[in-house]
C-alpha cells in the first residue's frame, strides 16, 4: 500500500528512514528499524576509527539480514576524520544505502556510484536540494524548521517545505522534521514526499542506546521543550533545553565567539547526556515532534501502529470521500 521510488531503491517494505543520530545509531537500534522492514542507519559519526566502524556494521549484520544504511556527515568538525576511509569500510561491507548532510557529496558520488551505494543527501532547503539533484544524488531528504538537528536559517516549516521540493526536483524526497506518527506520516506522503526519516521518534524506543535516565525526560517534555542554537554563527540547531542550552543562547545573545562557543557545543558532552543520563552535561538535538512521543516502544511497535495508523487514516479518508460523494 505504501510502495514508492525510495522503498523500491533501496529495497525495504515502508518508506520509513531512521535518522542517524550522534551516539544513538548504532547496530542494535539500526538493525531493529531494518527487521522491521524500514531502513536502519549507522552513523559513521559514532566512531573513533574506520576498523571500530566496520565492527559496528558486521555486529549489525549479526541481527539482521534486512538493508542496512550509514549516515556519514560532511561537516566540519572539530577532530580531523579521514571520511574516505570510512566510505571505503562501508563500500567494503557492502553498505548499498548512504545518507550524507553538511557539504555536498561530490566527491565520493562516483565512488558510490561505481560501487552501487544509493545516495541520500540531507538538506535544509529547496535551493540545495536542485544542486544535489544536479550532481546527481539518488534522493534528498529536506529537513524542516521542526527538526531536531539542524534545520538551517531559512525557519521553513516541513508542511511548506515538502511539497515545494517535491515540485523542484524530480528524484525522490523524503521528509523530515515533525514527524512520529501515523497521522505526520500520511500527511508527508500526501506532501508529495516519498519516506518520512524521524530521529527523535527513535530515541523513545527499547532498542535505541540512550540512558534510561534520558528516555525517561524526553517523556517529560513538549513541544515548547526545545530551542534554537548556533544561529549567530548561521549553523541553527535545534536542541533539547537544558542548562548547557542555557548556556549557549546567553553566550551567543552576549556575542560570544565561535571559538568561545565551541566547547559548550562538544560532541563528547552531548554523548555524556545520551549514554549516561546527565542530563545538564552538553546540548542535544531534539525535534518539536517530542510533544507527541508519550511512551518508550520496541521499534517494532513503533513502525507497526505508524503504518497500521496510515492504513486507517487512509480508510477513513476513502470513506469519508465516498459517504460525500453518495449524498450529492
């Protein structure tokens, strides 16, 4: 019922990606979202050398024999990395589906391409999304203003985003930022996007790495739970707040530097929130979507109620249509 260009692409039954996420993407979470028939993703991010990131695949591998994919990012950062190495592991370990972000993937495409890696490049607006069509990603994922992570300067909302891309390019696009659920789901699709990718969604569940301490407060907070960072040095981000969030916004409203900013924002502290529950310790990307996430899950269930929802909403809808249509 839910069968579009990018399942067919990469080979999985619901057009549903789970975004990588820093710390969290790692074999258990991604092989569950996989065996559940969606596309599970390792973050190439999470590790200290490629060696340690090809274990992390075959340990997946182990759990699952459904598609598994690898989010490998294009930013800068603040420790050298050697991203060739790590595209060559995952080319090596026969990955066959490459979410990027940050700059565009030019120069590894052909590498991918000769390779047979489908490449989904993810971008915060319309204009990017033509550019990497042209250099000829295989999809583009357009995050919008509601995401967690970093949605760009622009402040675009997904349901205006969406369909704006999908009108612009002609290879698929997949949505995300507000989305979690059945209705988020159906809603995307109408869009005119071919997937849904939901990372905050994924954090709630049994099988995402997250401390349970941490678990525990996302089931606390709503959607006027998060804040906007990184604006004055034109990175925006969306994170949880917290005192480290406190932080940054009054650093950067006094006009801190980014040299003076970057240590609040350090990746080892956000994964000291993640891993081991403390919860003031670093800032941590968190979407709006959080406001309807009630309860942890197996990601099984998670996938299931999304896409028996869909059908039911679907159903309602045809319903509806017909009941209308009978009384005129």
């Amino acid at each position: 019922m839910f069968q579009t260009r990018v399942t067919e692409m990469l080979g999985i039954k619901y057009p549903i990606i789970q975004g990588g996420m820093q710390w969290l993407g790692m074999a258990e979470l991604a092989a569950a979202v996989s065996d559940a028939g969606a596309l599970g993703i390792i973050n190439a991010g999470n590790f200290q050398d490629p060696e340690e990131f090809r274990r992390e695949i075959r340990r997946a591998r182990q759990l699952t024999d459904k598609p598994l994919g690898v989010n490998v990012t294009l930013m800068p950062t603040i420790r050298p990395v050697n991203t060739a190495a790590y595209v060559d592991v995952l080319i090596e370990e026969g990955i066959k589906a490459v979410e990027t972000s940050g700059r565009s993937p030019d120069e590894f495409l052909p590498k991918f391409k000769a390779s047979g890696v489908k490449v989904i490049h993810k971008v915060p607006a319309v204009r990017f999304a033509k550019h990497v069509e042209r250099v000829g990603v295989d999809a583009v994922t357009l995050v919008g203003f509601e995401c967690g992570g970093h949605p760009g300067m622009d402040d675009v909302t997904s349901v205006i985003l969406i369909p704006l891309a999908a009108q612009a390019v002609n290879i698929p696009v997949v949505a995300a930022g507000g989305f979690g659920d059945a209705r988020g789901f159906v809603a995307a699709l109408a869009l005119g996007a071919e997937a849904v990718l939901m990372g905050t969604r994924f954090m709630a569940t049994e099988e995402c790495a997250a401390h349970p301490n941490f678990k525990s407060w996302l089931m606390d907070l709503t959607e006027r739970d998060t804040v906007l960072l990184e604006r004055s040095i034109r990175n925006s981000g969306r994170f949880i707040k917290n005192k480290a969030a406190e932080t940054v916004l009054k650093m950067e409203e006094e006009g801190a530097t980014l040299e003076e900013l970057l240590p609040h924002l350090s990746g080892l502290k956000s994964r000291k929130v993640l891993l081991d529950g403390e919860l003031d310790a670093g800032v941590v990307s968190c979407g709006q979507v959080i406001g309807l996430v009630k309860d942890v899950k197996p990601v099984k269930e998670v996938i299931e109620d999304i896409v028996q929802g869909a059908r039911d909403i679907c159903e309602r809808l045809h319903l509806q249509s017909l009941t209308t249509a009978a009384r005129r």
